[in-house]
C-alpha cells in the first residue's frame, strides 16, 4: 500500500487447549541493521560462518505461556534457547525457569517479552496495532508450543488489504530431533536420542569434516531418522574415505527415510558401505545408496545388508556398488538357525538396483520369507553378473512383478527350497564378461554350485515359475546339475514351469537332469510351439511342453476364453475317495448363443460323481434353451451342447457352463506319481448368426504324488522311572497304499525290558517274543490296508532299572527294526527306529517311583559305611565318593516326597 498501514494479526485454532503461541515482529529491523546476512531467515538461524540471533528479538506471548511448562514437553528448535548476542541460556522459550525480562520489568535486556496477549474462547489477537510502512514488508516469526495430544488447525487473518504470506515452519515436537538446529550432526542427534523420538534433517551435506561418525550406530529402539526434504538435498558422503556403513541399525524398530547415501569405501572387513539393519521391525526407505566401492581389487561393498526379521526395504534406489546391492541373510551356518518355522520376514519392494559388481539382490545364508516385488533390477556387472541370487539354504522367497534385466543371470537359484517367480518381466541377458562364448540365463536353477554350505548336491527344489515374461536370452531357463553325486529328481520333479510367454530366446528351455520338467502351457513366441517342431524357442529333451498356448497368457486384448478352473489339482497319497471339483467357464465372451465342448480324463485314476447334474446353463437364457449331454464314466469322457432358442438374448460376460466333481479311484505306489489332463476338446462358440466366436482353450490337470511309507513307533521314545513299570508303544504304518501283508522284527534290550503281550489288530497274525526279539507277520489282508494304521501294540514291562546318582541321570535304550517288510519287500519304505529312557526319581532307592522314609531309612542303615564295609550299600553312595555321609542323605532328603522324574 503507498501508506501506512496499522495491522492486526489474529491466530484461531479448533482448540486452544495446550497451546502456546508467541510471536516477534521486530526481526525486520534487527536484519536490516546487520550485515553478512543474504535473508531474514539467515539472520534468524546464522550459518557455517555467521551467527544465529533467536534471542535477541522482542516477543509478545499468549496469556497463560509464562506458566511452568515442563522441558520434557518442550522440545526446542535448535538455538531458539541460546542468546547469541547477549550470551543469555535458558531451557525453555516459555515458562518460568529463567529467562530474561520475562516480567517485562526490564526491556535492556534481550529477549525481551514485551506484552500478553489475551485469549477469546479459541481466537487469539496475537499482534495489536503493528505499524507497517508504505510499500514495504515485514517479516514475523511464529513459535507455537503445544502440550496436549491431539490434531490442530491454525488460521492467521489480519486487517483488510493487507497479505500474509507465509513462508517457512521449523517442525519440531515433543519427540522430534531437528538436525542442525539442536545438534549440528546426525552423530550427535542419535547420541542424545530417546526411545520412539524423530531426527528429523535438514538439507545439507553431512560428512566426517562437519563432525559426523561413521558408522552413525543406531541402539535406540523405535528412532526415525528422516530427511525434511528428501534424499536430493539430504546428503550423507563418505567423501571416499570413510568406512562403511553409513548407518548400522543394532536396535529394533527403526526407520531411515530419505537420504542420499554416497562414496563410501569398503573392503572385506569392512563389506556394507550403506545401511547395515541387525535390528529387528526396521524400515529403510526413498533412499538413495550409490558409489559404494572396494579399495582393493575384491569385490566389496553392500548398499543394503539385513540380518534382521520383519524388515522392509522401500522405494530405494541401489546403484554403482562393489559388490551387492541387497543382501538379506540369517547365518552363516545350520547351527545357528532359529527354529524353520520363523521367518526372517522380509520385504524389499519398489526399489531400484543396478550397476552392481556382483550381485544386485542377494537371499542367502538360511534365510526365511522374503518377498521381493514390483522392483527395477538391471546391470550387474563382473565377477558374479547377477541380478537377483538365491541360494545357500534360502527358503520360502517370492519374486514377483519386477522387471529384471541386462545380466549374464536375471534370476540365480542355488541350493534354495520354496521360491516362486511370477508376474516379472525377464528380459535381455548378456554373455558372461569373461567368456564372451558362454550365453547368458534369464533363470539358472542350479544345485549349491559353490559349495557355499560345504554341501554341492543340496539342491534347489520347490520351484514355481508362472506368469512371467521371459525373453531375449542366451537362455530363457536353464536347469543344471554340476554335482558329480546325488539323487537330481526332486530339483526337478518339483519345479513348474507354466503359464508363461517364453520367446525371443536362443533356447527356450534347457533341462540338463535326466528326468523330466513339467513345462506345459507355456507360449514360445508361435502358435505352432517350441523348436524342433515348431517355430518357437527351441527347447531340449527332459521337457514336457505340451500343450502350449498358441496365444501369449494372458490375452494381451479381451478374448474370449474357455478353461478349466482350478488348472491345476494337486493331492498326495492317501488320496483314495478324495473328491474335488472343477469348473469349464466361458470368459469375457460377446454375443454367445450357443456352445459345445468336451471334456476327457483318465477314468483308471478319476471317476466323475455327478455326470446327470454338472451341466450349467447362462441365466440369461432361463428356460428358452435347448441341450443335451451325454458321457461315459468308464472311458473318462463327458460331452455337453446348449443353445438359446428364440427369444431368449445372447450372454455376454462370463459364465460356468459345466460343474464336475471328481473322486480319485487310485493311489499311486512309492516312488511312483501320476497325473492326467482335464482335457478340453472339441470347444464351439458361436453367435446368433451361427458364426464361431474366436477363443482361447485351456485345459486343466490333476497329479497325485506319493510319499515314502513310514513304519514307526509311538511313542518313538517311551519312558519309566520306576519298576516294575508297563506301557505300550504301537507299532504303525503312515500313508501307504494297498498294504496286503507286512512282517517285522523289533529288538529290545532284554535285561531292561520284558513283553508282556502283543495285540495285532489283524486275522491270523503270526506273533513271536523273548529274548529280546518282536516278531509279527501278517498276510493276506482284505481288504488292503490303505492310509495309516496301527499295525500292532507291544506291552512292556521296565523290568530293571537303576538308582540315580550324581553320574547317571538316565539309561538309554535303542528299539530298532531289523526286519520290515510290506507286501513282501514290494513296497518302498522307510523304517523309524524308537529309543527307550529309564529316568530314576532322584533320591529313590528302592526304584518304586516316589522318595519316602524307606528311602531315607536304607540309607539311614547304611550311614558311616564306606567300600569294603560289610554294611556298605553301593545304591546309597549317591555321590560316588565310597562314602555314605551326609552328602547322600541331602541328596535323598531335598527330595524327599517327590513323585515321577
């Protein structure tokens, strides 16, 4: 305005519980007398080389702020508390612990509390009569203190005509740390760190010439350390001569968020030059981690190292690095694994990683549930080119929708269980970088080539690979056996490859193990399928590839698709009466009007259940149709047709036409598997024009697996601690099929043991005991025993045991097979052999399971003997010293009433 202007400024806000406002008008003034400084807001907080000034302006305060407000529920901005000018310290901005004129008796001195200003319910006339020159600006500083918990809106208005704009806030809190402004280092800021608070930091660049640490080690639980502006202007650098890490997380629960991490050296003693997590629950994320180098010629360096549980790993980017980019791992060595059913539980999702020297994501050393999803992984280089490696005892690892790419290996599984790769974009493979001639992989299964956990046949096995697009390799999946031993079946009777667009690749598919991979409906870039026959990637022999998809899965544009749901039916022995249920459903159809279709199955392995009622018709139809069904159980095939009959509408959408339910009708035998398609053929759409609707078919499979038979003891480790003592232990077969006739023997230790009887639960066994020997032979069993069962129970007897001593605290005894047989040595199986424990009550001497005053008696008796004495009881020498003292009787009279072991 070309006037002066009187201004007030009014603050309101939802609650004015807990808050504390002041506010200085007079900063202008003070800047504009001062040089060196380029703004206001440099006068206010200074800088490298000039000073800050918080204390030295004129304050006027809410009514009520001059109140005791306690320091622990004030956190200050930085050298708000700190007079430069005037070297005045106090602790809090408001309160009345000392703080210069706070009376507002003395305005000489600095800072100086000028006025009150008074509260109108929730509105508050902070600034009163402030005069503003003609056509100029006037800069004011705000500090708000809230003490209660909850959520606050502030509006400032002020006289007509006149614009507030604001400019900056200093975000601090009762938990927040803010870096410079309190401390002038993250070092110092996690030092005097609590538990649960926020570091939150500035923009700058933070290095070990400004007074950083490395590593920042973090032992706090529950600490934020963020950035305020993200990881663009947030810079922590090694300045190419600092170790690694950057930060070493050793506490639970803590977040970093949003810095750029870079130049760091590293070499293998000091490996991680980014973040080491060894605390459990963290979160590391929009990080950037880079230029992570080894000082020698190893390679070295890790952008991201967790040896935690329950981590998260999110929207970093991971780039130009020694060695790995991410590393997850357990331990180093079985022994030190916790229990497998805990997972290390990690997630690392919508991170970018790339340009590594050996590794770009990196799962080893028994590590448990890992997700790696929805991230860009691409370029690593020499000497381990590989962008995502699984291996060394890594289980339970999901790899899904990434785009993975420009590596000698895309994806690397040594020596892993569990691991399922699906929806990911595998792409374009480089040859090795040391020999040019060896062609690169998009996936590499392998065993644990390495010999990382001293074990080169542990295999990789359980592997799931679906839904993916694999393309432009050396290899679109390779399968390798470099052991010179070992049984190679389960790494690939238990991997699938299915549902995948496979093309662009010199080979499709190589399967190096001589036992054959379950490849089907795959799409290999033709309709006519994979080379040698067709025109698609070439695939090796061990490879069932049919039936291939003659379109790329799924439709890249709305098809109409006939198929088979659930595709795939899995079950394992005993599956004998086991039913199950599939659906034929017509999807993302347009106009139908009419349909056939067949379907086939195996009728030796499936008989269907409900052949009169599995047909399904549109709704939209009602009853204006005609259909009509016809099948045979005996050959396994069922035939269905339907049309809509004037004037019912054509279907649009998708619908079920056909609901089967199927009952299994046999159990394979071990080592033996088998498998049938749900087999659709003959499959008609067509439109009111009597026109075929273009479509999709796929069919569906069902596959029983078997389990080695067991023959076991339960309990496999019975137990007495008195005699005599009886108990049974059964005698039992787990999941075997078609059990006619079994034999076996069971040796004991006579001199503890004694059988009393044997129960077999079968006509005409042949049973024999004594001497230490069960023998049971049973034939001719109708019908055959199929499943679990109890075979036979043996009564025992504890016929001897001992008195326990310092020394002996139990005896041991093995309950072996040595003769089993099933179906006349016809049927694999194996044999669980058992182990009986005789565990005396200590300070029982007469062994009858409880200490009572006979027990104290006898060894009253022999009290003062010793070896050689003819009242010498060996039994009452409990502390083997050849004495009978009172070392016995304390060891029998701290037990006294005592019952069981």
């Amino acid at each position: 305005m070309p006037y002066n202007t009187i201004v007030d400024i009014n603050v309101s806000v939802t609650s004015r519980q807990g808050v504390h406002i002041a506010c200085s008008a007079n900063i202008t003034a003070f800047f504009e007398n001062s040089t060196g400084y380029a703004t206001w807001w440099d006068w206010l907080n200074g800088n490298e080389t000039v000073p800050y000034h918080w204390g030295e302006m004129d304050w006027i305060v809410s009514n009520g702020s001059l109140t005791s407000i306690s320091y622990d529920k004030i956190q200050h901005c930085g050298d708000m508390y700190v007079d430069s000018g005037g070297g005045v310290e106090y602790k809090t901005f408001m309160g009345n612990t000392y703080m210069a004129d706070w009376n507002l008796s003395d305005s000489a001195n600095d800072p100086d509390i000028v006025s009150t200003a008074y509260w109108e319910g929730n509105r508050i006339r902070i600034i009163n009569d402030l005069i503003i020159p003609a056509n100029s600006m006037v800069n004011m500083v705000f500090k708000i203190v809230i003490t209660e918990t909850g959520a606050y809106n502030f509006n400032l208005t002020t006289t007509p005509g006149v614009t507030i704009s604001p400019s900056s806030w200093t975000v601090g809190g009762a938990a927040t740390i803010l870096v410079p402004y309190d401390y002038p280092t993250i070092y110092e800021a996690i030092n005097n760190a609590s538990a649960g608070e926020t570091i939150l930091v500035y923009p700058g660049t933070y290095n070990s010439s400004k007074g950083e640490v490395f590593p920042e080690t973090i032992n706090i639980a529950n600490l934020t350390i963020k950035s305020k502006d993200g990881a663009s202007l947030t810079i922590i650098d090694g300045e190419n001569s600092s170790w690694g890490p950057a930060f070493h997380i050793r506490a639970n629960g803590v977040k970093i968020e949003g810095f750029t991490i870079k130049n760091f050296k590293a070499d293998s003693s000091h490996d991680i030059g980014g973040i080491l997590v060894e605390g459990n629950n963290s979160i590391i994320s929009d990080n950037v981690l880079g230029n992570i180098f080894n000082s020698t010629t190893e390679p070295a360096g890790i952008g991201i190292d967790i040896h935690a549980r329950n981590v998260k790993i999110i929207g970093n980017i991971v780039h130009d690095v020694g060695s790995i980019g991410i590393r997850v791992r357990d331990h180093w060595k079985e022994e030190f694994q916790g229990p497998s059913t805990i997972s290390n539980n990690i997630v690392i999702e919508n991170n970018t990683v790339y340009r590594t020297n050996n590794t770009c994501v990196l799962v080893t050393g028994y590590a448990r549930g890992v997700i790696i999803e929805n991230n860009e992984i691409y370029e690593s280089l020499k000497p381990t080119p590989y962008n995502i490696f699984i291996h060394y005892n890594a289980s339970n690892i999901v790899i899904k929708n990434n785009y993975i790419y420009d590596a000698y290996g895309n994806i690397v599984l040594a020596g892993c269980n569990n691991v399922t790769i699906t929806g990911n974009v595998i792409a374009n493979t480089t040859s090795h970088p040391i020999d040019p001639t060896v062609k690169g992989k998009n996936i590499y299964i392998l065993n644990d080539y390495g010999n990382w956990t001293g074990n080169p046949e542990l295999l990789s096995t359980n592997i799931r690979i679906t839904n993916n697009t694999i393309r432009n390799g050396g290899y679109g999946i390779r399968i390798l056996y470099t052991a010179t031993t070992g049984n190679t079946e389960p790494m690939v009777l238990t991997t699938t490859i299915n549902y995948n667009n496979i093309f662009g690749n010199d080979h499709g598919l190589e399967n190096n193990v001589n036992v054959t991979v379950d490849a089907r409906y795959n799409w290999w870039g033709n309709e006519t399928g994979p080379k040698p026959d067709g025109l698609g990637d070439d695939v090796s022999d061990n490879v069932v590839f049919e039936p291939w998809l003659i379109k790329p899965y799924p439709p890249s544009m709305p098809i109409s698709v006939v198929y088979v749901t659930p595709k795939l039916i899995s079950v394992e022995v005993p599956s004998l009466g086991t039913q199950f249920t599939v659906y034929v459903t017509i999807a993302n159809v347009s106009g139908l009007y009419g349909f056939q279709f067949t379907i086939k199955w195996n009728s030796s392995l499936l008989t269907l259940t409900n052949p009169t009622t599995a047909h399904r018709i549109p709704l939209v139809w009602e009853n204006k149709y005609i259909s009509q069904y016809n099948y045979s159980v005996t050959d396994g095939n069922y035939t269905l047709f339907a049309s809509a009959r004037s004037p019912a509408p054509t279907f649009n959408g998708t619908t079920d036409v056909a609901m089967f339910i199927f009952k299994s009708v046999y159990d394979p035998i071990y080592p033996q598997n088998v498998t049938c398609d749900l087999s659709l053929e003959n499959v008609d759409l067509v439109d009111e024009e009597a026109k075929a609707i273009p479509h999709l078919v796929y069919s569906g499979n069902y596959s029983c697996y078997s389990k080695m038979p067991e023959l076991v003891l339960s309990p496999q480790e019975p137990s007495a601690y008195k005699v005599p003592a009886e108990f049974d232990v059964n005698v039992s077969i787990i999941i075997v099929v078609n059990l006619t006739a079994f034999e076996f023997e069971l040796q004991y230790n006579k001199s503890l043991l004694e059988v009393l009887a044997v129960d077999v639960p079968f006509p005409a066994p042949i049973v024999g005991y004594g001497d230490g020997k069960v023998y049971v032979n049973v034939t001719g069993l109708t019908p055959p025993v199929n499943g679990s069962r109890v075979l036979a129970t043996i009564r025992f007897k504890a016929a001897r045991g001992i008195v326990w001593n310092t020394q002996t605290h139990v005896i041991n005894s093995s309950l072996n097979f040595t003769i089993h047989r099933l179906n006349g040595g016809l049927i694999e199986h194996k044999a669980v052999n058992g182990t009986y424990h005789y565990t005396p009550v200590p300070g029982d001497l007469d062994m009858d399971g409880a200490v009572t005053i006979i027990d104290l008696s006898a060894a009253a008796r022999a009290f003062g003997t010793s070896i050689g004495d003819p009242d010498y009881q060996e039994y009452a020498d409990l502390n083997l010293d050849g004495y009978i003292n009172i070392r016995d009787i304390v060891l029998i009279a701290r037990n006294f009433g005592r019952e069981g072991p």
